[in-house]
C-alpha cells in the first residue's frame, strides 16, 4: 500500500490539466511545513487558486499523530501510521544515557528511520521506477541498504526562507525528471513552519511567507513548462500540521509539570518534553503509578495516558519507542518541564479536528 487517507492531500493537478498521453506519468509530492489547512483564505494566492481550478483541492486532512515534522513526513511517504513505522519523534533519543540529537543531526542517525518500512522512493525503484527527494525529511537514511536514486539533504545551518533557493531547489528537481527521467520525486520547503512558530498564524508575517509559497508554487508550473514536462508531471502539494497560536500573557495557566503537586522529576528515568505541546516520559522502576496519578487531572487542558491506554485512533502505542507515559496539551497551550522556556508564539494541535 503506498498511499492511504494519510497522505494528507491538498492540492493536486497535472500541469495546465493536460490529458495523459502514451508517455509515462510523473509525481512530484511537495510539502510545505506547517501550512495550514485554511493559510490560502486570508491571502491573495493566484497560484494555488489555479491549481485547485485545474486538479482538486481538499477542505481540510488530518494528518496522525503525532503531528511533528519527521513523524507526519514519514507517514507521507509509507503511508504507515507512527506507530507502525516507528519514527516517533524529530529528536533521537537513548533513555539509558538521556542523549537526544535534534532534528538535523537526527536526519542522519540511520537506524531511527530503517525499521523495516520502506519509503516510497525504495518501493518505487523496487518496481522498476526512478526515485528521488530534495531535503524531504528521512532523505538522507538509506532503508536495507538502499538510497532514493537522487537525493540532496540540505546543509546544516540552511536557510529554509530563501526564496532564491526554492527556485533553484526547483530547478533542480525539474532537471532530475527531464535529464535522469525520474518517475517520482519528494520536495520539501520549511516553511511557512518556521515563521508560524516564531510569529504566529495569525501574523502578517506569516500571511507574507504564504505570498512566497504562492509564487512558489506559481514558479514549480513554470519550471515544469520549461522543462517539457507539461504533458506528463502530476504534482501534489501537501503538508505535515497546522498551527495553533500559543496562550500566554496571564491569559492562562501555563502547563509547567514541576509546579504539579505530587509530581517530580526525580521519579523519571527519562523524559521528552519543553518540545511544543506534547511530551513523553520514562519512571523509574515502581514509580509509573505515582507519576500517573500526579499528573492525570493536574491540569484541565493536561492530557495524560499510560501507553496502553492511548486511544486507539491515535495509533499511537504499539511500538517499544513510545515511552510508558504520554502527554499532550490542547490547541494553544505547551507542556512545560521544570519551567516555560518555550516562546514560540505558534505552535501545533494535536487534538481538534483541523490538523494538517
């Protein structure tokens, strides 16, 4: 099965709607981080209209939980839920010697993204096909010993605003379909994720960096035009989340777990969180139940849940990586650890039902 519900659907047409013809079909999947799902209704965005006009357009997708960038893109690309696939988290961790890697140096920790389920590139160049990715994340891992044909994993430190190396990463991928014939190609931009973290999805910030993407995606067609690859390239255009914008200012009660009565950090072996609104954690032996019963019901928009009991739509237990507790926030608040040092101003939900 190489795409399920979870592909998470936004935009898709052929260029200018061309009818298919003898020549064989192409795919292009691009991902735009943290777009969300009603971005295009507070901008002017010509492009992305045309697009919808010439192929289909989705309302709104829900994408799994849970919905961080490497866990949702890798959903994307096996069409497996995070569970199942087991790339749980952007970070690499080891809960005996509490080492994590963040996300660029996680990008290359292969055995994180080699569990036995193959990304779309390796399934397609199993079956005779042409396979690539352009800084999609799990790029830059091979899977039994096999890598995507082309791939190109972005460099530490990158610019993900730089509209001048969307265009160029653009070209580039037009000049894999045209001059090595690829039948199938992953394309990822970071943003507008990063602007709606840092200024908020509700900001003109980020309605500037939608303006980008539009013309981005007005300058994807015209590279496929030039190109000549009008009759036969089908793009789809996605994304992994939404955006929620983050309560503060006395408005709420900060979620901070070390100011929960009954709750210590002492009783845990390891734990994930200060990382948006969702969190995992470790107890030490004997201490599950009271970290448990310390934080279920701490806090009204604090979810808390042994693994076993995580609600099975969310497909989010049944892998050794998932740690024995599990915590997420509702839309708008952050799990704090010993104290808030998150300030983003945006941030992903998890639990409404217009995830992206």
């Amino acid at each position: 099965m190489l795409w399920t519900a979870s592909l998470c659907l936004l935009w898709a047409s052929s260029i200018l709607s061309a009818p298919v013809n003898k020549q064989r079909q192409k795919v292009l999947l691009i991902s735009f981080d943290g777009f969300r799902w009603d971005y295009d209704r507070d901008v002017d965005t010509p492009n992305l209209d045309q697009m919808a006009k010439d192929g289909v357009k989705a309302l709104y997708v829900t994408p799994p939980y849970l919905t961080v960038t490497s866990p949702t893109h890798f959903t994307l690309l096996t069409g497996r839920y995070i569970e199942n696939h087991g790339v749980i988290h952007n970070m690499w961790f080891n809960t005996t010697t509490s080492e994590k890697k963040p996300y660029y140096q996680t990008q290359f920790v292969n055995e994180w993204w080699d569990n036995g389920t193959l990304p779309i590139w390796i399934t397609a160049q199993r079956q005779g096909l042409k396979a690539g990715s352009l800084h999609f994340p799990g790029t830059a891992s091979s899977y039994q010993g096999e890598v995507a044909m082309m791939r190109d994993v972005e460099p530490l430190l990158y610019n993900y605003k730089n509209e001048t190396a969307w265009r160029e990463n653009t070209d580039k991928v037009m000049g894999w379909f045209r001059d090595e014939d690829l039948d199938f190609v992953s394309l990822y931009f970071g943003e507008p994720d990063g602007t709606g973290h840092k200024f908020g999805p509700d900001s003109p910030q980020r309605r500037d960096m939608v303006k980008q993407v539009d013309r981005t995606v007005g300058y994807i067609r015209q590279s496929a035009r030039e190109h000549g690859l009008t009759k036969h390239l089908n793009i789809i255009i996605t994304a992994d989340h939404g955006m929620t914008t983050v309560y503060r200012n006395g408005l709420v009660e900060e979620i901070t777990l070390s100011k929960i009565p009954g709750f210590s950090f002492k009783d845990l072996s390891f734990y994930l969180v200060d990382y948006g609104p969702s969190g995992m954690l470790l107890p030490k032996p004997d201490k599950l139940e009271k970290v448990y019963n310390a934080l279920k019901g701490a806090h009204p928009h604090l979810h808390v849940y042994k693994k076993e009991e995580m609600p099975g739509r969310l497909h989010f237990a049944k892998n050794d990586r998932i740690l024995p507790i599990i915590l997420w926030a509702d839309p708008g608040y952050l799990i704090n650890g010993y104290f808030p040092v998150q300030i983003n101003k945006g941030s992903m939900a998890l639990t409404t039902k217009n995830w992206i």
